[in-house]
C-alpha cells in the first residue's frame, strides 16, 4: 500500500488579524508548506473552511486560493463538515494520494471570524447545529455545550473546579507555542474565579474564536525531492464517522458515537492499541469536549474522563500528554481550519522540532477533530517513521 508523508507544514499565528484578508491568511500558509517541502508542486487542493460563506461572503475557496497562489488548473475544491472541516480536508488529501491518483495533495485550513463582529458570529456557527430543532429555538452551540457539562457534572458527581486541568494544561502548553493566542500559563484560582459564559461553562471553559490559516503537503516517499530534510512522519491510519446533527436524537448523549467508530478504525488501520498513542490532540472547543473525547476514544472509563486532567495525566509529562501546543483553548479556535493545525502541531512533535514543547521518545500522535458535539468525528494516526 501507499505510505502518505507529510512533506511540507505551515501555519500562520491564530490571532484576530484584522488586517488580513481571508485569502492572504490562506496563501501565507499554503507558502509556508510548499516552501517546507522543497517546492514539491500540489496537483490537486482541499481546502478546509466553515464559515466563509456566512463570514467572509465567501464561497468557492478552492477556486480562489488556486487563483491567488498561481495554481489555476489544479484540482481544488472546498470541504465543510462544521469544526471538523480541516480534518475531513486532511482525509480527502490523504485519500487522494494513497488512491496513486494525486502524486501530491495541499491541504489548507483558513477561518477568519473577525470579517464580522457580535451576534452574527454566534448566529453563523449556530448553522452546524440542526436549524429547524436546535438553532431556530435559540440554542447555540455554547448553551449546547453548558447543558451537557451539567448533565455530566450531575451524572458523575463532579466537583466545581473539575474541569480546571482542561484549561490549566492548555494555557501551559500555549506559553512554549509562538502562534499561540495565548500564551501564558494560568493558576487555578485564575480558572475558579473566571465568569461564566453559560453556566457551568466559564471563560475557561470555552476556546476564543479567532482566525488563522495552516496548510501540509502530502506525497509518497518516493517523490520527496533530494535531500529532504525532515523526519519522515506518515499518516498511518484515517477514519472518519457521523451521529445525529440533533443532541436530543442520541441514545446517550454523554457519548460521542462518532469518535468512538473514527477512533476505532484510525487506531486499526495504524495498526497500533491505543496504549501506543504517546500523544493525543483532542478537539477543546469546551472542557466537556474533551473530557468526552477522552472517555468516548478509549483512553479513560466514562466519567473519568476529567480526573485525567485533574490528575495531571494529560500534561507533557503525563502518561497521555494532550493539546500539546495549547489545543484550541491557549492556541484559538480557527473553525474549520482547527483539524489542519492539529496535523501540523502533531508533525511538528514527531519531527522533533516543537521547541519548548517537545515531548521525549514518540513515535504515535493521534489528532481528532469534531464538527459540533462529534456530530462528525475525524480521526488520524501520524508516526514517526526516520
């Protein structure tokens, strides 16, 4: 079978960048990857976005980044699949290039939030939910989020502060990241005495949207040109998986089914157990959505999903280190773009070059991706392999 090799890797800052265009955010990223991979030339771009559309009054982004970076003709489309948009553009050029169909796959993922400002973006995002049974009765996807950290909280008697470690070990990962929001490590008193956003969901609960671009280029081995410079890391498993759009349609609603199935069949396809993941990149948007991640991927039982995090064991020198440069809630939420930044934290890790943030010894990261509550789960395995 075709080994598919990360060649290339580029990302700009997660910021508000005002002052930048949505295209430009793209093309600084999809540079940065070309550049990486020694010029190694796309013949086919996936572009992972949202809420261009509705944001940006933009659609048809393959089109326009193809344009703008001197690659017309190209193969070049657009995958929307809510927040796990930039994952399932992952897997669409993974695809592509283990098919032997593309020699060489650009996978970029671009948001920009800040084209507008107030409750037009809570009413954007609010269109990854079922409209005529969620968003139409005013549900967003915090409030959403706020029920089910209750219902979990009462479900297994979790104590106020439970879901500190979440953000505690975030914003210590963010304050070794460059392109972080923020970096600045935070106290636990920080996260007690933080307001809420939607009750129990306080500021540290939930990931600041922001904007930012991050882009790879995927090949064979066999095409890297000479002298490659880079650690080889390969995708070595891919899966994707859907649920319900509606939370009140599940079974259980303090499951994520989907994560569950993309895990499995990522984890298989790698050939691997899950105790071999020495590193996982969780989908943060809220504190609940990881500690369900946790629970519903396999690395805890349900309900203890948090005490990996209360116990430390989630951080860089735990026995599961997770959002390891900041995760969405230190590095920003970019949207769609979120899966796209996940694959290149995760090279960056395995090719050694994560700086102040290097892990010691890994050789498996896994990073997953979620459009709304895991309502689309996206899930790879990249390995070290030189």
């Amino acid at each position: 079978m075709t080994d598919v090799i990360i060649a290339g890797i580029g990302q700009t800052a997660v910021n508000e960048h005002w002052d930048v265009s949505l295209r430009e955010l793209g093309l600084f990223a999809l540079e940065a990857a070309v550049r990486d991979a020694g010029g190694l030339k796309p013949q086919a771009l996936f572009v992972g976005n949202m809420l261009a559309p509705n944001l940006s009054r933009q659609a048809h982004l393959g089109a326009l980044l193809a344009d703008f970076a001197g690659l017309t003709g190209i193969e070049a489309v657009t995958v929307e699949a809510a927040g796990a948009s930039g994952g399932a553009a992952l897997r669409q050029g993974y695809l592509a290039v283990k098919s032997g169909l593309v020699d060489a796959a650009l996978v970029v993922g671009v948001e920009k939030f800040t084209d507008v400002v107030g409750s037009e973006v809570e009413a954007a995002l609010s269109t990854a939910s079922d409209s005529d049974f969620e968003a139409m009765q005013g549900m967003t996807p915090t409030a959403q989020a706020a029920l089910l950290m209750r219902r979990y909280t009462h479900e297994y008697n979790v104590p106020a502060d439970g879901f500190a470690g979440f953000a505690l070990t975030a914003h210590a990962n963010g304050a070794g990241n460059k392109n972080a929001m923020f970096q600045k490590a935070i106290k636990p008193d920080t996260y007690t005495r933080a307001s809420m956003v939607s009750d129990p969901v306080n500021m540290f609960d939930a990931a600041p949207l922001a904007d930012g671009a991050a882009a790879v280029l995927l090949t064979r081995p066999d095409l890297l040109p000479p002298g490659f410079p880079h650690p080889l890391v390969r995708i070595a498993g891919s899966a994707t998986a859907s649920d319900t759009l509606a939370l009140h349609d599940r079974k259980d609603m303090l499951f994520f089914e989907a994560a569950y199935l993309s895990t499995g069949k990522a984890v298989k396809q790698a050939g691997i157990t899950l105790d071999q993941v020495d590193f996982f990149e969780y989908h943060d948007a809220f504190s609940i959505y990881a500690a369900l991640s946790l629970e519903s991927s396999g690395f805890s039982i349900r309900g203890h999903g948090w005490k990996l995090a209360a116990d430390n064991r989630i951080t860089r020198d735990g026995s599961l280190p997770c959002a390891t440069m900041g995760g969405l809630k230190a590095r920003g939420y970019p949207g769609g773009a979120t899966g796209v930044y996940q694959a290149v934290e995760a090279a960056t890790q395995l090719r050694g070059q994560a700086g102040a943030n290097q892990l010691a010894n890994i050789r498996y990261g896994m990073i997953q991706s979620l459009g709304g509550p895991a309502s689309t789960a996206v899930t790879h395995i990249l390995e070290k392999v030189s």
